[in-house]
C-alpha cells in the first residue's frame, strides 16, 4: 500500500517531487507509525464490514480500527465479535488486494486472546488491538494479553493505547497518571506502535464539546492535556512515541457562527474556488486548521469518523518542497558540527543543531506521504483526490 496510491500514476508524477513509498504490514514499525495517516473507525458490527474495508482502502485509507467499544451498545459486543470473526473469514477467501492496517478496538484484556483464537489463520490480516482507557493499572493487563496472545499465534501484534481516562485529565492526578502510562509503554516499546488521544471523553469529563467552528486547541483543559501528553511521551531524544491527532466528530454544518478558516487566495490560484466552498459547507475548514494545529503541537496522524476526513489529512501530511529542501540542508553530513545557514528559499534561518530533529522527523514524513512539487500546494492534492 501507499498513500495517494488511489489516484492515477501520471497525477502522483505530477503532484509530487518525490513519491510516497510502499510500505506493507510487514515493515518496520517506525515506519509504520508515521505512516498511519488518518486512521478510520469502523463499528465492528456492520454486516458488510469486509466490503467497507476494500471500498475504503481503493479510496485511500491506509489503517482503519474496527471499534467493539463505544461505537456499539453493551448488548452489541458479542455480535460484534462474531461479525468481526465471520468478516475477517470472508476478507482471507478474497482474491489478494491490498488491505489497510486493521486494528481491533476491545473493551477487555480477556478479549485479544479470544479474538485470535477465534480468528485462527485469518489473523495474519490483523496489524494489532486499540487499548481504550489506557492508565498503568489498567494497560499493563492489556499489553500482557496482546503479548500473551502475539506469543500463541506467532504473528506480529502492535498496540494503540488510547490516553482518555479522567485521571489524565485532571491537574492533580495528571503527572502521576503520565508517568505511569510511560512505564506501561515502555516496557513493551516494541509492541507500541501509537498513543492515541480520546479527546471526546476529555470533554465529557466537563460537560464540553467543541463546535465546528472551533478547534480541539480552542478548548483550553483540552490543549493543556494534549500539550503535557506530548511534553512527557512524544520527546524527540528517543524516548518518545508517536502520539496521533484527536478525532474531528462534524462532517456536515447547517448553520454558523464564525466566518470560515479558510483563506480564498490559495483556492483562487488552484482554481478551485467550487473545492473551497465545498470544504466549509462540511464543515473542513475547521479540520483543515485543527490538523495544522495537530502537526505543530508535535502529533502525526489523525483518528476520524468519516471518509471524507481522510484525505484532507493526507494532503497536509505531504512534506512541501520547501520543508524537504530545509531538511535535507540541515541533515548534509557536512553540517554536522552546527552552525546557521540561509534557507535555499531564502526566506528563513536553518539552525543545524536546534533543528535537527525537525529535519529527521520531516525526512520520515516525506517518506511515507511523499514530497509536494515546486508550487505544489495543499489545495492541488485535495482538489486531485477528492470526487468531483
């Protein structure tokens, strides 16, 4: 699989200065983690789940969770179970495509083991479980079970914790509770490929949720959660996680209240005008900002409820030019005893030491999601994925 691999070969050559790579189930988790874009939920209960899975993986998923948790009702999950047993039975008797990474959302560490039992042989289509809730006390007896059940079925079993407990949220337990989870994940590191933050259940805990014309950073209990998740798990000195985006809950406005977050100019120049318009009236003005937000705040990666949320991560995951052209100034093994230099753009300071990680973690990225042509925008890679 690759991301934009959807569209035409010959508008990849000419959107991108460098392509996304390949990437399969099988590669390295590093790369993976980066590579997890914008990660789709699925309830596990819809009768023509394996269906969905192809339909969205030809439009550009590349991950997807199949939820067994809140996206169903109590008295659903065994019914889930089977659905996700029989589905998974009937994507293994297909011809060989590619699938996205499928993840399993439990609600219980006794269900992994369970699930791969029951799975038998059509295991091997699964890339590992989201861990829901996810404090010490509460993942270290998940990781053990995906441990235990990666161990009985001899395949490679990654795991999503999701950071949502009331615990974190509140400043008096927040550090304590912090600490804790980096012991659990670091332990099993190998295992963990993401932290995914639950921001909805954050703003339950206060009675709150967002309007769509507001970010996820526009709620203050909220960025402050975010900022010392990232301030503890996602350092740079390779102690770190990936920490992925919160998910964006709208997809379509009927009425607002601000004047949109979308600048007409960079639509005007990508003659895309009808794009623009199509973009507010769905309400991705605001997720188009909060996933800028997500990137300059340290998270990669976005979970999301609906296809069209997809590709708009996609398309601002891209490294621009410019960015890679930085990048690779800074990381010249020439430069590697420091010192500031003048951007080939021309337009910034490039400080070797300071940005360093920047570059590294740009260099990642632009693997994965590929590098923008000279000009290239956002707007260019929306309007070329998007159906008219």
């Amino acid at each position: 699989m690759r991301h934009f691999g959807h569209i035409a070969p010959e508008v990849r050559q000419r959107l991108f200065h460098r392509e996304p790579c390949e990437f399969t189930a099988d590669s390295p988790a590093r790369l993976l983690s980066a590579a997890l874009g914008a990660t789709l939920y699925s309830p596990a209960t819809r009768p023509q789940l394996a269906d969905d899975i192809l339909k969205q993986a030809a439009r550009g998923v590349v991950s997807m969770v199949l939820c067994l948790e809140d996206s169903i009702g109590d008295e659903d999950v065994e019914d889930g179970e089977d659905n996700l047993v029989h589905q998974f039975a009937d994507l293994a008797a297909r011809p060989a495509t590619d699938l996205p990474l499928l993840f399993i959302r439990v609600r219980a560490p006794h269900q992994i083991p369970d699930l791969v039992r029951r799975l038998g042989p059509t295991v091997r289509l699964l890339s590992g479980f989201v861990l829901p809730k996810f404090t010490e006390q509460r993942g270290i007896l998940f990781l053990e079970a995906l441990a235990a059940a990666e161990s009985a079925c001899g395949h490679r079993l990654f795991a999503m914790p999701v950071l949502e407990s009331p615990e974190l949220l509140y400043r008096e337990s927040r550090v304590e509770t912090l600490e804790g989870i980096f012991r659990a994940v670091d332990k099993y590191r190998d295992r963990v490929l993401a932290l995914r933050l639950g921001v909805t259940d954050f703003c339950s805990s206060y009675g709150l949720r967002r309007a769509p014309d507001m970010t996820a950073y526009d709620v203050q209990i909220v960025a402050s959660v975010i900022a010392d998740v990232v301030n503890m798990l996602a350092r740079a000195d390779g102690t770190g996680f990936t920490v992925t985006g919160p998910v964006w809950e709208y997809f379509r406005v009927s009425e607002r209240m601000f004047k949109p977050m979308l600048r007409t100019s960079p639509f005007l120049e990508g003659q895309a005008v009808e794009l623009r318009e199509r973009l507010i009236e769905h309400a991705m003005d605001g997720l188009l900002r909060e996933i800028t937000l997500d990137q300059a705040n340290g998270l990669l990666g976005k979970t999301c409820i609906h296809p069209s949320h997809v590709l708009p991560v996609h398309a601002l995951s891209v490294v621009s030019h410019e960015e890679y052209s930085d990048a690779q100034d800074i990381l010249k093994p020439e430069r590697g005893g420091g010192g500031v230099l003048r951007s080939a753009y021309t337009n910034k300071m490039n400080e070797v030491k300071p940005h360093r990680a920047w570059a590294e973690r740009t260099l990642l990225r632009a693997e994965v999601f590929g590098v923008a042509g000279e000009g290239v925008s956002f707007v260019e890679l929306l309007a070329a994925g998007i159906p008219g």
